[in-house]
C-alpha cells in the first residue's frame, strides 16, 4: 500500500465509514508505516471540528445518504494539478515544497473531510435537513434530466395523451442521452409495463421499462441516443417485450429531429 492509498483510507477510519476489511488494511498499514501517524492525527482532529459544529445529531438517513455521495468522489491522480483541488490558492501558494509534494495525493480525502463540513455547517445553521436529504437522495432519472437540461444542446418535444394528459422528451445530441416525462397518463393494466424505445431508422432499440405513479413519471432511457432518433412507448408485457420488439403499437411517440 502507498502513502495515498493510506491517506484514502485515513479520511475513512476518521468519519467512522471504512468497512471491516478496508479497517483491518488500515491499521495493518498503520503498523507497518508509523512514520503516517500524521496523516491519521489530522484526519482525526478535522472529524472532530465537524462533531463541535453540530449541536444536534443529523437526522435518521443523512449520513447514509452522505457516505453513498462519498462513494461516487472521483479520485485526483497523484500529480494532477486539478483545478478543483481542495488546497486553497493562496495556500498552495505559499505552503513549504515538501507539503505541496504530498498534498495532491490526499485531495481525494480532502474531498471526503470537505463533504462532511458541508453537511455539518448546513445542519449547525438549521438549513432545511429534509431539503439536504432530498437533495441527498434525488432519484437518477431527475439527475439525468437535470443533466440533459444543463447541456447547451438541450432540447425537448412534447405531444398530447389520450388520456388528456401530456409526454415530453427532453434529449441532448451531445450528451447522448433523453429522458421521457409524462403527465397525466394512464397506468398499464395488471402483467403490463410501459416500454420505451429509441427508433432508428425503421429499427427500434430497447431503452427499457418504466412506471407510473399517480398519472406521472420521470424515466431516463437506457443505452446512448442517437441524432435523430424516434423516441416511442409501448405497452408490453411485465419485465418489457421478451423479443426484444415492440409488441404492440406506439402509445407515444415523440421525433427528435
């Protein structure tokens, strides 16, 4: 084990988040390479700062929902000048040679200690805790659609139901992805399921299944969009079309160009 291995696992053991093998690696390197107790000491004095900054416990969820964003931190290779490094400007400015050396391999346990003081100065303040879990635990196809909408190429179509009710595609080119939204449309009968489809050409490609919930839904198609692109909704049998085509005829369907 390296030193920035250690140091990622140090950021862990401080937050109380490693899991027993990954704690058992720990202190066998601790063992080994006393000469990395520094790391630890300051890891540990950053975690309980964050414990002074809370006068009551988070609520019940919050630090699941953290320690899953944590699992999704990239890692800054060792040497990378990233421009979101956690080390200040004017610190890494100043800071002695041998602490810049060592400083790049650490970001991503920065990044770990940096997550947990935002969540300890939003609940100290008593800024909404519901409003930071829900943030927390957004659902993929709303991050995906918030994704879409953010790219400078976004678009979007939308058609009326039926039932009265409406559908809109919102898609990217360049990001390759769109996302379906419906409001107002019927739920599928018992042992059928909504299928989304991406036609190209005259052949369509499963982007997978959805539900409904209460007239609504919010589902990101599966697979990579193509410029051009059909987006089309079938009803099919529950678990989606066993062929893998299109059962029945297009209850929606949406052009993309």
């Amino acid at each position: 084990m390296n030193e920035k291995e250690f140091a990622e696992l140090a950021a862990g053991a401080a937050l109380h988040a490693l899991s027993p093998e990954d704690d058992a690696r720990f202190r066998g390197a601790l063992a080994a390479h006393p000469e990395w107790r520094g790391i630890v000491e300051e890891d540990a004095e950053t975690a309980a700062s964050l414990a002074f900054a809370l006068p009551v416990a988070p609520p019940d969820g919050i630090r699941a929902s953290l320690l899953a964003q944590i699992a999704q931190t990239p890692q800054t290779p060792h040497g990378e000048n990233s421009p979101t490094s956690s080390v200040p400007l004017a610190e890494s400015s100043l800071a002695a040679p041998e602490i810049l050396e060592r400083r790049p391999q650490r970001r991503w346990s920065r990044a770990i200690l940096a997550l947990a003081a935002c969540l300890a100065v939003l609940v100290g303040l008593g800024i909404g805790a519901v409003a930071l879990s829900q943030q927390l635990n957004r659902p993929a196809d709303v991050i995906a659609l918030d994704e879409i909408r953010s790219a400078d190429d976004a678009a979007q179509a939308s058609i009326e139901l039926e039932s009265g009710g409406t559908a809109t595609a919102y898609w990217s080119d360049s990001l390759g992805a769109a996302v379906l939204v419906t409001d107002g449309i019927a739920a599928p009968s018992d042992g059928e399921t909504y299928e989304l489809w991406f036609v190209r050409g005259e052949t369509p490609v499963s982007a997978g299944v959805f539900t409904v919930d209460g007239g609504d839904a919010t589902a990101a198609l599966q697979g990579d969009m193509h410029a051009g692109d059909v987006i089309a909704v079938t009803v099919e049998q529950a678990g989606g079309s066993p062929s893998g085509q299109p059962t029945s005829d297009p209850v929606i369907v949406i052009p993309t160009a």
